[in-house]
C-alpha cells in the first residue's frame, strides 16, 4: 500500500513539474512589445506653441502659429520636420531652446525669398543679444575624420554624428535666418548659428543668413554637404569654420563684421583644422571654396576695432583647404599659413589659395612664428592680389552696418579675373562667373535677409 502511494506521490509530482517546466518554457519567450512612439510635447498659449521633447513620428511647423523651443528640442531618427515657408520659430532664452536633427531625422524647410524661414530669440524688440538661444544642429552619417568615424556633438547635446554614407540626406534648409544663437557653454563646447556635423552631399543648404551668433556663424564637422548662399552678419567669434574631414564645396557667401564685437579667443572669418591636433587622420578637411566677400570690421584708416580681431584667412593644423575667387577686405592680418603641415600642404598644391584679393590688411600675409618659409612668393605665384585701401574694391556699401550694399560698381576691379580652370573647380555644382567675390551687380540677399532683427517685431 505503502509503495503504491509513493508510486502516485512521484507520478502526480512529475506531473507538476512538466506542468510548471512548460509554463516557464511560454514565460521565457520574448513578449511582444507593441511598437512605441515619442512626439513632442506641445503646449499652446494663443498664437505660440512651446515645444519641448523629442520626436520620432513626422511633424509640421505651420507657418499660422509661432513655435518657441524649450530646452534641447530633438528630430530623432526615421523623422522628418517640415516648416512651412514664413513660419517663425523662437529659442527661449532662460532654457537655451536648441533645434537638434539627429543622425537619420530630417528637417524640410524650405522658405522663399518674399516668405523666410526666421529662426530667432523669444526676447523682445531692444533686449536681444547673441547668445539668447543655442541655435540650428543638422548631424548625418557622412565621414569625418575622429576616432572611429564618429563623435557627439559639442555644447553638452545628446546626439552623435558620422558614418560612411557621404550622399546621407538631413533634408533641406532653404531661405533661412537664424538670428541671435550661439551659447558657448565652456570653453571648446560651444553651440553654433549652424552646425552642419557629418552632413552628407544629399542635403539642400542654400540662402542661409545667421545674425549676431555667440560663437561661430557656420561650423562645418566633418561631411560633405555642398552650400551656397552663406550670410554670416555681426558674429562674435569665426565667420565660416571648418574642420574635422569637412570636404564639401561652397560658392557664394558674405560677412559682415561689427568692428567692436569679436571673442577673447581671437575671431577669424576663415578657420580651418583637418582636427584640434593637426593629425595626418583622413579624410582631410578639404573644402573647396569659391566666390566668398569677406568684410571685416576696419571699413578704413579710421575705424577703431577689437584687439580680438585677427585673421581674415587662418588656415592651420594640417588643413587641405582650397579657396578660390574671393575677396577679404578689412581684417588686422590677410592670410595666415600657420605650421610646417599646412606649408607642406601648399607646396604640394594640396593648400589652396588662387585668384583671390585682400584689402585694407595691416598685414597682408603672415607664417607661424619662427618659421621661414616664404608665403609672399606662393602668394603672389598664385595669381593673388592686393590693395591698401578698401575702398580701391569698388564695392557700392559693403561695410555699411545697417543697410549693405555688396554689390559692385561699374568701374570695379572685381568685375573680371575670376578663374575657374582649377581641377577643383570642375564640379558642375560650381557656377562660372567672370568676377572675384560673392556678387555681381545681381544683389542675392534682396527680400530675404534682415539686417536689423533687433528691432524687427515678430
């Protein structure tokens, strides 16, 4: 009796641990997640709409509503952002409201030039200064040149660029202002007007005007996004920087400089790095530049500017730049080779600086110190040219403060010698135009571009 209760004990036993076993067996699958979604979190007051957040289903910015960003607002990836053209979007100030499109998102803003696309501060008409909010982030998958390929963005953001793809597509920003950006956080972690990180040759940037930047106007990190149609207006530090393996291709830009307004670090309109060491990492930055009008803050003699101020060309730290066509007027020192790499790189042609013309320098051509390389011969080789005084350029109002006028006059200098039988010049992508500098008689920013959104009621 004994042995046939043990018997049914073990077999009801059994029983229940095969029961139990497939239980768990079911409970160690993986369960199905239902697919979530995360979308910007919109809070309407009138007219405004604040958004903060992330997003990663497509959304539309309508040009009937104003839309204040809120601390670090983010396109994730597989998203796409449209703005529709004459919609305003303001950075707040007290939270440093920052657009970022992650690497894979999109941003499709396509202005006009009778209806822009204003990106600006939410500070009122009077109070507005560089630096109110963070600014414009674009990051793709094109190469740079860190290690391994890729990096996070500066300025304490959360986003990382890079990647092999060189005809990788953020999107399109054209006919866009961007005034009153900038936020250096800390030292070498600063948030740009327009930070192009990784950006790939599938992106449209064209008729961009950034105003009174806190840090760099236009900073480039690596890619190859092709630009045209670059206005930086009253920076604080560097006009156009480049660095990182950044090699697209840029025709067609200005900059204007407020005499007193430039950075402790020192402010530059051209600044160029392959990267921070000078390493021989590739792909090496070799942008290819033609056709940009650099006026600095010395509009003559006369004019009492920043000690800040420094070079109108500084190309350093093993850059493979190539800079053709353009014209940079007005800076303390014309064009800086600084370092025996980038004197290699010029010696090699694989530096390059034709055709171009400097005026109003106190000095025109400058090396490293201590070196003795002679740049004045490779200058003047070059076909490169100069003049003491500005105003030898027959520019209509190029330094004009409140209402420019880059456009050029009948007798000017600058109506012929342009050259574009350069190998690097060959892509179609580049317009041959018989003049030196970003304009003809033609005036390209007319319509679009502000250049007093101080007072400008929004």
């Amino acid at each position: 009796m004994g042995s046939m209760l043990n018997t049914r004990y073990l077999s009801a036993l059994l029983s229940a641990v095969v029961l139990i076993s497939a239980c768990k067996k079911e409970d160690d699958e993986d369960p199905v997640v239902e697919p979530t979604t995360r979308e910007f979190t919109i809070t309407a007051n009138g007219n405004v709409n604040t958004v903060e957040g992330n997003s990663d289903v497509n959304y539309t910015f309508t040009s009937d509503k104003v839309w204040l960003l809120k601390n670090f607002v983010y396109v994730e990836s597989g998203a796409t952002l449209t703005i529709q053209p004459g919609t305003i979007i303001k950075g707040d100030k007290d939270t440093k409201g920052t657009l970022i499109i992650k690497r894979g998102g999109k941003i499709m803003a396509e202005g006009t030039a009778s209806q822009p696309i204003v990106f600006t501060t939410n500070q009122p008409v009077g109070s507005r200064a560089a630096g109110d909010w963070g600014g414009l982030i674009l990051c793709g998958k094109a190469k740079n040149n860190q290690p391994g390929g890729e990096a996070t963005v500066e300025g304490g953001v959360e986003a990382t660029y890079g990647g092999t793809d060189d005809t990788d597509n953020s999107g399109m920003l054209r006919y866009v202002r961007i005034e009153f950006p900038g936020i250096p956080f800390q030292p070498n972690q600063e948030i740009n007007g327009l930070t192009l990180a990784s950006v790939g040759r599938g992106t449209t940037i064209d008729h961009i005007q950034v105003s009174y930047c806190g840090d760099d106007s236009y900073e480039f990190f690596g890619g190859n996004v092709d630009v045209k149609h670059l206005v930086a207006f009253k920076g604080l530090d560097d006009d156009f920087d480049m660095d990182n393996g950044f090699s697209g291709r840029f025709q067609f830009g200005v900059s204007l400089r407020e005499p007193n307004t430039a950075d402790a670090s020192g402010s530059n309109s051209f600044e160029h790095d392959n990267d921070g060491a000078g390493t021989t990492s590739e792909p090496f930055t070799t942008p290819v530049i033609s056709n940009v009008s650099v006026f600095g803050p010395k509009a003559d003699a006369g004019t009492t500017i920043s000690g800040d101020f420094k070079r109108a060309t500084h190309l350093r730290r093993n850059t493979h730049s190539r800079v053709f066509n353009s014209v940079f007027a007005g800076f303390p020192t014309g064009c800086l080779i600084d370092g025996s790499a980038c004197e290699t790189n010029c010696d090699a042609n694989e530096l390059k600086v034709k055709n171009c013309v400097y005026s109003g320098t106190t000095t025109l051509t400058a090396v490293a110190s201590g070196s003795t390389w002679d740049i004045s011969t490779w200058f003047t080789n070059n076909g490169n040219t100069s003049y003491a005084e500005n105003s030898e350029l027959g520019v209509m109002d190029g330094f004009n403060q409140s209402a420019p006028d880059f456009t050029l006059s009948g007798g000017s200098p600058l109506n012929s010698g342009a050259d574009f039988t350069d190998g690097d010049l060959g892509a179609s992508f580049f317009q041959t135009v018989p003049y030196r500098g970003a304009f003809g008689t033609e005036n390209w920013t007319a319509g679009w571009c502000n250049w007093d959104p101080q007072n400008t009621v929004y």
